[in-house]
C-alpha cells in the first residue's frame, strides 16, 4: 500500500519541498501525492525522475493524484 502526501492547498515550491523530505527520510518505493495544480504534478515530476522514480499522475475532480514507484 502506499504512502499518500496530501499536498493540496500548497502554491509551488511547497509540493516538491514535501516530496523531497518524504523521499529523504523514508525512500518510500510508491508514494501518492495528493496535490491541486498542474504545474506541482510537472515539478513533482522532474524532482522524482531524477532521483529514479516512474511517474504517473490522473486527475480526481478538481485534484491531482500524482504516483511515485521505484
């Protein structure tokens, strides 16, 4: 089951930061975040290629559902 990190709510580079320190202090192998602006889904994006991560993101409503996995 994976980890859920509710980013929402949370103007750029809020998101990312969140994401980071999740990756940093638990290196979760699938993490969801939970975040409300295209543009957090394409900076979560970047963050987690980089550190090895496939990404896949789908909209729920209003929101973004952004997958993480080693």
């Amino acid at each position: 089951m994976a980890d859920v990190l509710d980013a929402r709510g949370y103007s750029c580079p809020i998101p990312v930061v969140m994401v980071q320190k999740e990756v940093a202090a638990n290196s979760p192998a699938t993490l969801d975040v939970l975040v409300d602006a295209r543009v957090a889904v394409e900076n979560i994006t970047r963050f987690a290629e980089s550190r090895g991560y496939k990404v896949s993101f789908k909209e729920e409503g209003p929101d973004y559902r952004v997958t993480l996995n080693r």
